[in-house]
C-alpha cells in the first residue's frame, strides 16, 4: 500500500509523527523516573508527592481557564495579529496561575492537612505559573511545527531525569524531590522560549490587550468547564484517596496509575491516526464512513481488551520486578485498572466520532456526568474498601462519560449502538486491521 502525500499532507504526517515520538519519550521516561523514586521513596512518600502533584494538577486546569483552545484557533485563523493573541493569553495565564496556587495553599489549610504537606502543596504548586509559557507550545502547534516544541520536552524529559538521578545518589529528602519535578517545568518554558526566539521572534513583542482577554474569556469560559469536569474524573481520585485512606495508598494507586497511563495511549493514538481518514471517507459517502467508523471502534476496543487482559494476568510479575516486593498491594489495583484501557478506547472512538460528525455541543454533560459519577462513587466507596475501590471506579468513570452517557444523549444515541456492537461483536474484526487504514 502507496501513500502519494502532498507537501500540506506531508507537513501534517511529520508533526504528527514528531508529537507521536515524544509522547512515547516522555512517557517511557515517566515510568522508568516513576520506578526509580518509588523504590528510593518507599510508598508513604511517593504516595505524598503523588497526592501533592494530583492536588496542584486540579489547579492547574483553572489556571488555564481552558484558553489553549481558543489561542490555537485564533493563531490559525489569523485575523488578529499572532503577539497580541500569544501576549493576552500568557497574561490572563500568569494571573490566574497566581490565584490558583493561592488558592491550593488555602483550601489545603482549610482541609486541616499538616504543615509539612501545606508547605509541599506550596512550593510545588509554584510551577502553575511557569505553565503560562505553554502558549508559545499553542502558537507551534498552530503552525503545524510541533518539532521544535517536541524537542524541548525530550529535553526536559532528560535533564528532569539526571536531576533526580543525582539526588537519589545524594540520599535526598523528599521536598528535594517535589523541587526537582516542579522545576521540570521551569526546564519546559527555557524550551519553549528558546524555540520561540530561535524560530520566530522576541517575546518583548508580545501585547496584552484587554479588549481581546475579555473576547478570549467568554470564549473559552464553556471549555473550562469541560476540562475541569475531564480533570476531576481523571485525576481527583489520587486527592480523594489521600484525603479519605491514607497516602501510603495513594503510593499504591499511583503504581498501577504509572502503568496504565503507557496503556491508554494506544488507544488515543489509534483515535488521532484514524480521524483524519473518517473524515475524508465522510465527505465521499456516508456509508463507507458508517462501515468504517464501526470497523475502527471494533478493532480499537477489542484491541484494547485483550492487552488489558494481558496486563491484568501479569500484573504481579510487572509490579514485582519493576517497583518492587514493597509495592505488591498495587497489583490488585493495577488488575483492575488495566481495564481502564478498554473503557478509554470506547470513550475515544465516540468522542472520534463526535468530532467527525461535528457534535461538540454536547460533550460537555458527558464530561459532567463522568465527573459526577466518579466524586459520588469514591466517596461513596473508598471509607468502605480503600484504594481497590478508587480503581473500580476510574473505570466506572469512563464508562459513564465517554459510553453510558451516549445512550443519554439524543444526538449521540447512533454512536451508543455503534459502541455496543463494537464490545458484543467486534472481535471479528481484529482481522481486517489493514483494510482499517483504506481509503
């Protein structure tokens, strides 16, 4: 099979496979970093830094008030020059990242956490703010130039592991530790700002205008909500656990966590690579994209469930000669939240779909219900059952926001019958994996 790209084509293949490349980097990276400090940490404080960067990352979506968005489209379409749409978005970012991190300090008072932890949750939350100079990440991306930016998070990726590598060599304390990857980020915006001013220009051109921050604000005020509800049902359970159990669960939780993080790529990388061609088939004949999307969801899902099937028999042996003897009571989490996998695959194939067929307007009670499903269950269940429950609901959570709320949904309810046929029938399917990529 030929592929005769144009250059437009072959610039979009490139970008993608250079943000493909790094993910699979920096998520490699992770793990092995992750296996390296919870060994060196032990679980009660590698369950605490996890609790401290699960509780400043619920803050960081409002700092971001969900901008990146909107300054993507904005870039792209070009009406407004490019430093005042870069310059308004980082300072909206800069202000709000510094409520937020005021905010995390108080609330973390308020909830009678002690004061070594309130003094972590401080300082690490710190880098919220150094988060702002992702807007030079949104402008590359508009550009379709995500080399340059893929670059500078390897880089981090790197550099963020010989750090923490010389301070495990050095025997150091844990707040070392939260410096090193709250400084990670201050690595990621010298990347970006060096590949700015490498490749575009000066960020003394940059302007703020106060006009534009309101149109960006009402802009993006919808999509707040909607990454906010995304980052409750993904990432809150870690702070519930901590709150709720204990934080030497969270340590455990946040084992399985790191493996099933590598897992769900796969099915995200499948949703992104196979898009574009949905799209294209849509435009020649409804049919064919009816055959094929179905085609595209069976072969995801059941994809999907049998690694997850793999990973859930093996479990004991991955976290045995990985994390090691003192992390054993993760692996009944990680049997379990392997499945989450499965529950991402459907999520992604229907969300594929609803951009596809240009639907967005009702993602958001997905994402609400996910949200709702998964703060009522963990605090429902996690007093009773500890961190084994937390798992079962991660999957819950997923099936509800991105499957059962399909069937909720009036506009979405072709796309609930197609997700069903996908988990009842679509095994048949995993032989035509090559006819997928046709078109």
């Amino acid at each position: 099979m030929a592929f005769h790209l144009s250059g437009n084509k072959k610039k979009i293949v490139n970008n993608l496979l250079w943000a493909t490349g790094g993910k699979v980097i920096n998520l490699g990276g992770a793990l092995i970093l992750g296996i390296i400090v919870a060994r060196y940490l032990g679980p009660e404080q590698y369950g605490l830094m996890n609790y401290v960067i699960s509780y400043a990352f619920l803050f960081q979506t409002l700092a971001c008030f969900g901008i990146d968005s909107i300054e993507v489209r904005e870039e792209a379409l070009g009406k407004v020059p490019y430093t005042t749409i870069i310059g308004t978005a980082f300072w909206i970012k800069v202000v709000f990242g510094i409520i937020c991190i005021a905010l995390s300090i108080v609330t973390a008072i308020i909830m009678s956490e002690d004061a070594y932890t309130v003094g972590l949750i401080s300082m690490y939350s710190c880098y919220i703010v150094f988060n702002s100079f992702n807007v030079i990440r949104n402008y590359f991306t508009s550009l379709v130039q995500n080399k340059y930016v893929v670059i500078s998070e390897i880089f981090r990726t790197f550099v963020g592991i010989a750090i923490k590598l010389t301070l495990w060599m050095m025997d150091c304390s844990l707040t070392w530790f939260l410096a090193a990857f709250a400084f990670d980020y201050v690595l990621l915006a010298g990347g970006y700002v060096s590949s700015y001013r490498h490749k575009i220009g000066r960020l003394k051109e940059w302007r703020f205008s106060l006009p534009y921050a309101r149109f960006m604000l009402k802009e993006s005020f919808p999509l707040l909500l909607t990454n906010a509800a995304v980052i409750i049902y993904q990432r809150i359970d870690q702070v519930m656990i901590g709150t709720m159990v204990s934080k030497t669960d969270v340590g455990f939780f946040s084992v399985a966590a790191k493996f099933v993080e590598v897992m769900i790529f796969i099915p995200a990388t499948i949703a992104h690579t196979i898009s574009p061609i949905l799209v294209q088939i849509r435009q020649k004949s409804e049919e064919a994209f009816r055959i094929k999307s179905q085609q595209f969801m069976n072969i995801s899902v059941w994809l999907c469930i049998f690694c997850s099937i793999a990973v859930s028999v093996v479990s004991y042996w991955i976290v045995r000669y990985t994390f090691g003897t003192l992390y054993l009571p993760a692996v009944a989490i990680l049997q379990v939240l392997s499945f989450k996998m499965v529950s991402v695959a459907l999520s992604h194939a229907g969300g594929t779909m609803v951009i596809v067929e240009r639907l967005q307007r009702w993602v958001f009670f997905r994402d609400v219900f996910g949200c709702i499903v998964c703060v009522g269950l963990n605090w429902w269940l996690l007093p009773r059952y500890g961190a084994i429950a937390a798992a079962f609901v991660a999957v819950m959570a997923n099936l509800a926001a991105g499957y059962i709320a399909d069937a909720l949904i009036p506009a979405y309810r072709h796309i609930f019958r197609q997700q069903t046929k996908a988990l009842l029938l679509g095994w048949r399917d995993l032989i035509h994996i090559k006819e997928l990529l046709k078109h």
